[in-house]
C-alpha cells in the first residue's frame, strides 16, 4: 500500500471534511465501522472480488479500489462466488467489452439472490455512456454501485451512501480537472508498479472513443510522481511503468509546463530504481529530445510501444493520427539509428470504415519494413458517439476476416525471426512469477519486454538475474540461470 493511516484514529462523529482526500477518509472510517458491524452479524470476515476489463490505466485503478477495500475490512477472494462484495472495472473500446460485461451480471444476479449480504459495483469507461447508465438503472437494478473514470478517488464515499442505505447510487462526472492524490493503493506485484502521470486525451482520433470517457489531458504534478515512485522505490519497486493514453504530451497542461523527456531525466535520478517503462506514445507527439533521453539513460528499457494503426496515409488522415505513413516510418528510422537493440511494438486496426485492399497493403508493407517484436491486431469495432461509427463504407466481415488473418500471419513470421537475434545471449532479467506450467521454473522479463522461463526457486521472484538465452520458441525463451 502506497499510503498507509490508521481509520481508528478519524473521527466519524463530527463534520464532514470538505478537503480531499481527508473527506475520503474520513468516509473509509466510516465504511469500516459498517464492514465490521456486518462482520460481526454474519460471524465471518466479508470477502471482495475485483475483475478488471482493458488498458492498463484501468488495472492501476482497481489497485486504488482494491486498497481501500483492504483497509476497510475486506479480504480478497478470486471467487465471485465467494465475494460480498464484486466489482467490476470496465472498458468500452470495443463492443465485445461491454457484452462481456452484461453477460456478467446475469450470473451476479444469482449469486446475489443466494447471498443478502452480496454488493454489485461498476466503474470504469462504460459506465461513461449514457445509454449504458440508463440500461443498467432500467434491467439491472440489482447494481449497488455504479461510477465513472473521473471520480474514483470517491468510491470510499459512494459505497459508503449505499451502506448506509438500500438505494442505488450512481455518480457518473462528465469531465473534471480534479487530480486527488495520497490515497490507499495495493499493488499486484510488490516489486513493481504503474504510475499515473496523466490523465485523459485530447488527440480525438475518429475511431476512439477513449477522449470522451477519460475527458481531457489533465498532467500529474512531477513533485507528486517523484515522491510516488520514490515511496514505491522505499516500499521494494524496483520497476516502474509511467501511464497515460498519450505520455509524448505529459506536462502541457502544467502552471509551469515541463516535457515527458524532462520528466523521465527527473525519474532517472531517484536512487534504487532499476527499470522505467512508459506507455502509451502517440507517434505525433514523440520528439527527438525523447530520443536522445533515451539513448542516454542506464534506467529505461529497450522497449517502445508505438501504436501505428494504419499504414496508410488516406486512413490515417480520416482516422485523425495527425501523421502519415512517411513521417511514421522516418520516426522509426530515428529511433533505431539511436538505440539499434530498440524493441517496438503497436497496435493496428483492421477494417476501419473505407480501408480499400491497397490500403491494407500499404499497412502490411509498414509491418514488413518496421519489424515489430509483436503487435495487438484489432478487427475495427464501431462505437457510438465517434466519427467513424457514422462513416459509411463499413467493410464486409468476410473481408476483414481475411485481411485479419494475412496481417496476424506476416506479424507472427517476422515476430519469432526478431526475437531469434538474441539466442545465445546473456541478458538480465527480473523475475515475475513461478512458471505457471513447468514445475520448478520461474517467468522472468527482459528489458525488450521479452519474457525467458528458467530453472528457479521462487526466492528469486522480484530480484534480478543474468540468464542465458538457449532456445527461442517464437514469443518466449527458454533459457538458464547463469552463475
């Protein structure tokens, strides 16, 4: 936990702070008195169980719900079956995303029915939809809790209301440029840890609907994100991943603006830190003095995500990417001429609304110059309150189908010939976790973000370790401890 206070010593029986994050607080004591009061009825601890749907921005935040969960009284269970309390963090990028989520809560219904004592809560970039808040208040009034991206620093608050209550309660902001930092966080892994340093996005690309649920660009403080990763660094983190949806713009909205390369110069200097990764960068906004940053620096992995989603400059100017196929590839040209070991990843949308069989070529010749270690390869989902959803031209499935196919297969070929450059090697890698499906190996990661399975005791599970690279198995390594 990033933030630690003892809730026994708040006072709940004055008046409500006004200040944040006190206010939030103060409601957590509250919280914990009811949690305990409930505890003590059923004779038994409660349980919660948080699922989380998409990006990593919305991992970081269950982190932030599931530390303020801790610190009330709940213990953790995998099990929704289990749990009094489930909430689920949602994504709305594609559609699929939010049939998952309905699909869900017909099975929560039941669990519910069985269990008195049993809360539902939704949070995250559906319930930023309006049509989404009005089906849920409408067929779903089972839901205890419903919330959005920008208030979630109030979840203590929220659920506190429908403690102390039987009602719904929803509290869904449009936008906000409200930051609140100090509050309770649990991390999933003790060795290392996400980052906000921004919120929102302003790029408004056709396709996405991530503007109008996140809101606006709204930058971090660099004094609060020094003493966060310092305080993480002092607690074991010896790994950070700086989040935004665009970090290349970090620092524009600031009284007193800095840039993501200075930002990234100030992070460097913090003592006992090991690795920086960051993610995500807009290819219109990545300057030549965050190359040179990067050439420069012992800290930050050889690893860059850097979302193409198209390679062609027509779909790319109606998708709004604000840069063309030419300036994309001299982007990529920079960045291996400075760091030749540069491992680049992406995204690619397939059968964006008008994307003619030339324009696909025109994405796969990218793909065949760039040479991505991998790519996350996304049939077009059309999303209600974007331009493109209203585009004409949608493409037949049949169509994308095939396209998709050709695009994961050339993809595949090119991914398992870049990682086969490094068999033989002697890297350094920090160890993630246990190997899931050989017994008495450990899962460590690379700085290019490649992961190499080894022969390891589970002490050795956040620590770093040389490791030769003896075979390559197309998207992973196996590999051995050296001595």
């Amino acid at each position: 936990m990033n933030y630690k206070i003892d809730l026994d010593t708040i006072d709940i029986s004055g008046s409500v702070p006004t200040t944040e994050p006190e206010r939030q607080y103060y409601y957590m004591a509250k919280c914990k008195k009811l949690i305990e009061e409930k505890s003590k009825e059923i004779g038994r601890p409660l349980r919660m169980c948080t699922q989380t749907f998409g990006c990593q921005m919305n991992a970081r935040d269950s982190e932030k719900i599931v530390g303020i969960l801790e610190l009330i009284g709940y213990q953790e269970t995998e099990k929704e079956e289990e749990a009094d309390f489930v909430l689920y963090n949602t994504c709305t990028v594609r559609e699929n995303a939010n049939l998952r989520v309905y699909g869900r809560l017909g099975y929560l219904k039941k669990l519910k029915e069985k269990n008195p004592y049993m809360l539902i809560a939704l949070c995250g970039c559906m319930m930023q939809e309006a049509d989404v808040v009005e089906k849920l208040k409408k067929s779903y009034r089972f839901v205890d809790v419903i919330f959005g991206t920008h208030n979630i620093f109030k979840f203590a608050e929220l659920l506190c209301n429908r403690l102390e209550s039987d009602r719904m309660v929803i509290d869904i902001w449009k936008d906000t440029t409200e930051i609140v930092e100090n509050l309770p966080s649990e991390r999933k892994y003790p060795f290392k840890a996400g980052v906000n340093i921004m919120f929102g996005c302003n790029n408004f690309c056709s396709y996405c609907i991530v503007p109008y649920v996140r809101g606006r660009e709204r930058s971090r403080n660099p004094k609060d994100i020094i003493r966060e990763i310092e305080l993480l660094v002092s607690d074991g983190v010896v790994e950070v991943m700086l989040l935004g949806q665009n970090v290349n713009s970090y620092g524009k909205t600031l009284d007193d603006p800095m840039t993501f390369a200075e930002l990234l110069q100030e992070v460097e200097k913090i003592e006992g830190l090991k690795r920086i990764r960051f993610m995500t960068s807009h290819p219109k906004d990545l300057s030549d003095e965050l190359i040179e940053v990067m050439r420069h620096s012992k800290k930050i992995c050889t690893h860059l995500h850097l979302p193409v989603q198209s390679g062609s400059s027509r779909i790319l100017k109606i998708m709004n990417r604000r840069y063309d196929k030419e300036k994309y590839l001299d982007l990529v040209e920079r960045l291996k001429k400075a760091m030749p070991d540069l491992a680049l990843t992406t995204d690619i949308i397939v059968g964006f609304p008008g994307e003619t069989e030339e324009d696909f070529l025109e994405t796969l010749d990218v793909v065949k110059k760039v040479r991505y270690s991998s790519a996350y390869t996304f049939i077009y989902s059309k999303r209600t309150g974007t331009p493109a959803a209203s585009m004409e031209e949608q493409i037949p499935e049949d169509v994308i189908k095939d396209r998709f196919d050709r695009l994961l297969e050339e993809i595949q070929k090119i991914s398992a010939e870049e990682a086969q450059k490094d068999q033989g090697k002697r890297v350094e890698v920090l160890v993630e976790d246990v190997n899931e499906h050989t017994e008495g190996y450990v899962t460590g990661r690379m700085s290019n973000n490649m992961l190499v399975h080894f022969k390891g005791e589970e002490e050795l599970i956040g620590t770093f370790v040389t490791v030769s690279l003896d075979e390559c198995k197309g998207f992973y390594y196996m590999g051995h401890k050296c001595d």
